[in-house]
C-alpha cells in the first residue's frame, strides 16, 4: 500500500500536470492567457513556414502560444497528432491517408508545400542503370512513408510493382549504411540524406532522378485541435510563407536554426528552393490523395472506402476559407 506522503506528491503532480499544457499536448491558455498550440513537424525543409513562423516569433502576433517538436519522419509526427501529444501535424500525403483510410479522426487543413526531386540511391557495382534493373533486387525504404509511394511509382513507371523486388524496411538513416553494407542494392529516403549516401559511397556512388511524384507536405489537425487556434496558427503560416517568398535566403537561415543541427546548410540552400510553397487546399491534391489511397488500399490492405468522397470529408476548409479564400479551390 503506498504511502500517505507519496500518495500526496502523487496528487500534486497529477494537479500540476493538468494545470500545465505540455502535459496534455496543449490546448490549455499560455503565460499572459494565450492559448498553447503543440506541433507535431517532421520534414524540415516541407514544413519551412513553420520554422520560420517559430523562428521569427510569429505565433505570439496572432494570439498562441506554439511549441513545435521535430520527429523522425511524418508517420512519427502524425502518430503524436493521433496519440493526443500534439495538436496538429506537419506530415507528408500517404500518412495522412493511410489514417484517413483507417477511419481516425483526422482533419486535412492545408497543403503547405510541394515537392518532386527524388532520386533512387544505388552502388556502381549494383548496375541498376534504369528503375526495370530493380526487378528481383532488394530495395530499402521507410515503409509507411511517402518514400515508400515514391519508391511505388518508380516501380510502376515501368510496369513493376513491389511484388517485383524485394522491400526491406529500414529507417531513414539506415538507407546510406545498408547500401554501404552491401545489405540492399538500392534505396530510397528523405533528400536529406542524399549527400551522406554520396559522402559513404564516393567513387561507388550512384543515383536515378526521378521527378514522377508531387509530395505534398500537410498541416494537418486531430482531435483535440480548435477551430479557433487551427485558423491562427495557418494565419502565422500564410506570414512565414510571405517571407519566403520575399527573402528566401533569410528564411532558409531560419530553417537551419531551427533543425539544431540536424541538417546542413549545404543541403539547405540547394533544396529549399526545389519546394514549392504555398498554403492551399486543390482539385490538385485531392486527385493525388486519392491515387494514393488507392495504391495504399491495395498495397497494405487497408479497411475502409478510397474513394473521393470518404477523403473530401477529411478536408477541412473552414481555417484556411477563414484566412485566405482563394487558396480553397475545393469544395
């Protein structure tokens, strides 16, 4: 049986931890009675208007509080946003409809950038001259992922599928060590890796280009998100997106203090640019969601409907109509 002083400190901090918003991933009111909004980010370099609204200060203009955590990958980011760590999520296009297709609360509120420069990393001595090489190799990937899509659509480029090759799900870090190894003949992994691939490998490095799929990165919104701090937080992203545009080597400075050193600034200014950025909410990307939720029904057997209308019901356009009308061309 616990004892009386242990069961009061066992209350106390209990009593704290719900008068504290970190503990509950945030929706209580901040230091000076603004309300706290927890983010969930992962890519740093697609989610650059929030690194750049955190960096500048921007949140506190529109009334919140912003705390912005960095996760490994966008599944890592939207299993906080499920798991009620976070509020909303920066994450890319087949986490959000691999939730979406398994019936989780989940609300699509902008399409905050795009991106379309992959490249399938590969040895010399592997020969894989052309993605129909990959037929019978064994290719890395973070399943689960975006990459994992990218790396269907190489395949399907020419008429393979993921039955044609071998998949082995690694990290995103563990790409450019396994092809060192010898353990997979190719790989595909977030563009922040590229150049420790080609560092490793020197002379044996070797890459495809491939620019046959448009990643999208998404905020996206889970249960415990407010109406009310959903449309401020997009009304700090839509200023982070105007300095952009405005100052992109100044923003890029403000990316690259936010990773704390977990990218370089090499990488940095020759990959910000290739994003495009602008909040907004398309025919475009529900066309491309659900050619996705088709592929990730068939692929991982998913429950549940791909089709348009089960996703538009995820879209939520309220916030964004709130804060930029002509940005919703989806209704």
């Amino acid at each position: 049986m616990p004892r009386p002083r242990a069961v009061a400190a066992l209350l106390t901090a209990a009593l704290l931890c719900a008068l504290t918003s970190a503990c509950a991933g945030g929706s209580g009111a901040a230091d000076g009675g603004r309300p706290a909004v927890s983010l969930a980010g992962s890519d740093h370099l697609g989610g650059a208007p929030v690194y750049v609204a955190q960096e500048r200060g921007l949140w506190s203009a529109e009334g919140i509080d912003a705390t912005v955590t960095t996760r490994p990958s966008g599944r890592d980011a939207l299993g906080a946003v499920l798991g009620g760590q976070a509020q909303l999520g920066v994450v890319g296009d087949l986490p959000a409809v691999t939730a979406a297709l398994s019936g989780r609360e989940l609300r699509i509120v902008a399409d905050l950038s795009r991106f379309s420069d992959w490249r399938l990393l590969t040895r010399t001595d592997r020969q894989v001259t052309g993605f129909a090489a990959l037929k019978g190799r064994k290719v890395g990937v973070p399943q689960g992922t975006n990459v994992e899509y990218a790396l269907s659509r190489m395949l399907a480029s020419v008429q393979l599928t993921a039955t044609d090759v071998t998949v082995v799900n690694l990290a995103p870090n563990q790409v450019t060590s396994a092809l060192a190894r010898g353990d997979i003949d190719a790989g595909v992994t977030f563009p922040s890796f590229y150049a420790a691939a080609r560092a490793t490998l020197g002379d044996r490095y070797a890459e495809l280009p491939f620019t046959g799929y448009t990643a999208r990165t998404l905020l996206v919104a889970g249960p415990a998100a407010t109406e009310e701090t959903t449309t401020a937080v997009l009304r700090a992203l839509l200023k982070a997106q105007r300095q952009i545009a405005a100052d992109p080597a100044a923003a890029r400075e403000a990316v690259l203090a936010q990773s704390k050193g977990a990218l370089q600034a090499d990488y940095v200014d020759a990959y910000q640019p290739r994003y495009g950025y602008g909040a907004s909410l398309s025919p475009e990307l529900l066309a491309e969601l659900e050619q996705e939720a088709g592929w990730a029904k068939a692929a991982q057997g998913l429950p549940g409907s791909a089709d348009r209308a089960v996703l538009l019901r995820h879209l939520h356009t309220a916030p964004l109509t709130a804060v930029d009308p002509a940005a919703v061309t989806i209704h």
